[in-house]
C-alpha cells in the first residue's frame, strides 16, 4: 500500500509502505474509511519537533476492521469501529480511573494516514457503532478519535458546569470543540479566543456566544472586561505555547480551572506565581477511549456534528496539501479519504 511518510520540515511523502499486518494476537487490521492531518501534527511538520528519521504519519482514524488477532473477543471483522491515538488495555489501574491515555500498556497508534491500519490492543481501544454509519456520519466519527474528545477532556478538565464562564484559547480544531463540548456541558457563557473570521463564525455555531480577538496580556485585560473584572470559571487551553498558556491562567478567576490539552512547546510556569492565583491545571494527553461510547452515541443520533471542523476534503494521495493547507491556515482540519 502507498502511505504518508513525513522526512524533515515540510517535507511529507506518499509512498509506498509495507501492509500493516497482525503482530500480537491483540491486535486488529482495519481499513481506514477516513483520516486526516492533526493540528499536532504541524509542530513536526514545521520543525518544532523533531524526527530521527523518516516517520509514518496520523493517528486519527475509523474504519472497517479487516481482521483480528487471536486474543480478540470485543469485535469482529466487518464492523465499524473508532479508536483513540493511544491504545489501551482498558482494565490497569488507570484505565479504571478514566486515563486510558496513561494506560499501563499503551502505544501511540501511528500511521494512519494510509488505507490500512494496525491498532495494538483492539479490545482496550475501539469500540464499533451500532451499525455501518451513513457516509455522512463519518466525518463526525472521525474527530471522536482525537480532536473532539481532546475538546472534550479540555471542558472537562477545565470543570465546565451549567451556567459557568468558560474561554477557549485557541481557535484550531481542538479549540472550536472544546466550545462545543463547553456548550454541551451547559456552560452559560462562552468566550472563544480568535482572530479569524471563518473560526469565529464556526465558534458560534458550535456555541459561542462572545469574540475575543486580542492575545497575551490585552486579552487577559479584555476577558477581565468581559467578566467584571473577575475572569472566567473554566478555561480550555488548546494551543501549546507559553503566551496561550500564561493568557489562560490569567483569565481564570482564583478556584476557577484550567484544561490545557495543546501539547506543550516551551511552557514554563514559575511555581510562586502560580501559587498565588488560586487557579487549578489539569490537562495532558486526552484519554479519548474514555469518551467514545458517549460521543458516538451523540453523533449518531445527531445531537452534535463536530464534523464540520473539517472545511478542506482531499484524496489521501494528495495529503501533502492538506499539511500546507493548514500550515498556511487556508484550512481548519483537512480530511483525508483513501
């Protein structure tokens, strides 16, 4: 099969690679029915960070499961399935406790932005939808396996309640999600943090009820503003760096909370001035599997269409686009179709 190899600095390939095959008798085989290019996935497309050597590339996924080890008991070929960019076992101490993320056993699943995929540990991490979901379905399903339970970790994170005031620093696809996992929470008002006027526009229909343009400290000033002069209850941090992290700790209220789910670049928080802001930090790598029989369950029944975090549709052979694209912010989130 041909599939999507980053080398260096904006320098991603479609070549060809070896069939995924079964390795452990944990392990499932599925055809990927989409994918596409993560936010995260731009740090080492740009650079920031960086690979040894030349590196397959994705880990958001949903597909048909083509075959199954031998271990396998909780699917079988022929389903649909969505599964979370860490595998888990789902039955340590962690997984227990909802962090299937930090699961004993886990492997980041890597490489699917290509037609076939293999995912350790398949009873520990996909769970399959009650049925073949239409074609419309599958951009929905797909952000179940990162960006939308990412949002959701983050809102969660961030201890949204009904009626609270919650901001959202970053207006990618994580971010736009977190204000739509904000809105489900029941959150009274929400603050998305953005400077682009397609995002902006999106944010509102995913719930947003005010825009903040400004950053770093005038919009620390501005959200202050906003609240009078309080800050905010919740805050989703959702891009990575030290102004988006230092400009959301501002902003919480002292007993609010902070979800920080953009992977960190250069963060540094002294510890004294944190203590003296009464604010909490939760976050890290979503435990997605955690979230999955929920969020499918929402979006099958359509009371939630994350999919339209996806404003750019290319072949997957055509993937090294859907990279410049977002790099270049032409696109939110780019779908790939094999």
């Amino acid at each position: 099969m041909k599939a999507t190899v980053i080398y260096g600095p904006r320098d991603v390939r479609f070549e060809e690679r070896e069939d995924p095959k079964i390795i452990k008798p944990t392990d499932a085989i599925i055809r990927t029915s989409a994918t596409c290019v993560c936010g995260s996935d731009l740090w080492t497309y740009r650079g920031i960070q960086r690979i040894a050597e030349p590196t397959p590339f994705g880990h958001e996924y949903c597909g048909i499961v083509e075959e199954v080890g031998s271990e396998v008991k909780s699917i079988k070929p022929g389903e649909f399935v969505i599964g979370s960019f860490f595998s888990s076992d789902n039955t340590c101490p962690h997984c227990h406790a909802g962090y299937q993320s930090s699961c004993v056993q886990k492997e980041l699943v890597i490489g699917a932005q290509a037609p076939f995929l293999r995912v350790p540990l398949a009873d520990g991490t996909l769970v399959a939808t009650p049925d073949i979901p239409p074609d419309d379905l599958i951009p929905s399903l797909l952000t179940l396996s990162d960006v939308m339970g990412t949002g959701w970790f983050a809102a969660q994170a961030a201890n949204v309640r009904p009626g609270s005031t919650a901001v959202v620093v970053g207006d990618g696809a994580v971010g736009l999600l977190g204000v739509l996992s904000a809105n489900q929470m029941g959150a009274g008002r929400i603050i998305a943090m953005s400077r682009h006027e397609s995002r902006q526009k999106l944010a509102r229909e995913f719930g947003a009820t005010d825009i903040v343009s400004e950053r770093g400290d005038e919009g620390v000033a501005r959200i202050k503003e906003l609240t009078k002069g309080v800050g905010a209850d919740s805050l989703l941090e959702c891009v990575g760096t030290q102004e988006s992290m230092m400009q959301a700790i501002g902003s919480t209220r002292p007993g609010g909370a902070v979800g920080f789910v953009g992977v960190p670049h250069g963060v540094q928080i002294k510890g004294e001035e944190l203590f003296r802001t009464h604010v909490r930090l939760q976050g890290g790598p979503a435990p997605v599997r955690r979230y999955l029989p929920e969020l499918i369950d929402l979006v099958w029944k359509r009371k939630i269409n994350p999919g339209k975090v996806f404003d750019l549709t290319i072949p997957l052979n055509k993937v090294s686009e859907g990279y410049r694209a977002m790099d270049e912010r032409r696109a939110i989130k780019a779908l790939l179709i094999p």
